[in-house]
C-alpha cells in the first residue's frame, strides 16, 4: 500500500495483494486506486479493510504488510502496521525494499554532483509544470 496524489490534485491510494497458490506459486495483484481525503493511519486501516471485504478476504489470513517508513503506516505505536498487527499478530511489517532502493539512489546520487544537479533539474522541471496556473486551470476545467 502507499499513497500519491494524482494529477488532479486528489490524494489516492494504491493496493497491491501479495499471494501464494497451495502448490506455492506467489502471485501479485494490482487491486486499483482508492480516493482518500486522508492518510491518517486510522483511514489506512478503514481503506484496508474496505479492499479485502471488496474480495472478500480477512485480515486473520494476512501474514505480512508492506510499506513506506512513513509514520501513520510503519509506526509502531498508532501507524497501520501497528493497527493490523492487532487485529492478526502473525502479519509482520518489512519496510519496502523498492522504497529502501529508491532511497539509497537518491543518498547515493546526492553525492556526485554532475548527477545531483541533474536530478535537482529535473524535479525543477516537474514542480514548475505541476505548479503551473494553465495545468491546473485545465485539470479544473475537465474535472468540474
């Protein structure tokens, strides 16, 4: 699970499943994207459950979730992982190796500068398109 805001400006959450078959294939299944006005772990947890009654699956069969280091999802007091781990104790967190690697990239690339200033460009770049008043006068006008 992790969370983006779409194009439009609207926070959304998206679900991966991860799955093994009885003859022990794994399987990954894309579920979609769910809208959300928050991502307080409380809301994350409501999403979840939502989905999996969706498929009609129960968080007593999870044993293992997976997300960002985010605090309302990997926290250990009140985030997500926390609140499943209540409802099923054998769900274990692991924090995203994809997020881990996405991480160690960017520390990595930070310290050689021709790759730094190239990235610090590019995501100039997308944050004047973003924040252009013309894009959002036209995400406006075709969502209204």
């Amino acid at each position: 699970m992790d969370e983006t805001t779409d194009s439009s400006c609207k926070e959304q959450v998206s679900i991966c499943l991860r799955y093994v078959t009885e003859s022990l294939q794994v399987h990954e299944t894309f579920t979609g994207f769910y809208e959300t006005t928050s991502t307080t772990a409380a809301t994350m947890f409501n999403i979840t459950e939502d989905v999996l009654t969706g498929f009609a699956l129960h968080l007593s069969d999870c044993r293992g979730q997976c997300f960002d280091g985010a605090s309302n999802m990997a926290g250990n007091v009140t985030g997500l992982q926390r609140r499943i781990a209540e409802v099923e104790p054998r769900a274990l967190f692991v924090h995203c190796m994809n997020h881990s690697l996405s991480l160690s990239f960017q520390d990595a690339m930070s310290h050689i500068p021709y790759c730094r200033d190239a990235m610090n460009l590019i995501k100039d770049l997308i944050n004047f398109v973003r924040d252009s008043p013309k894009r959002f006068g036209m995400v406006f006008l075709f969502s209204g």
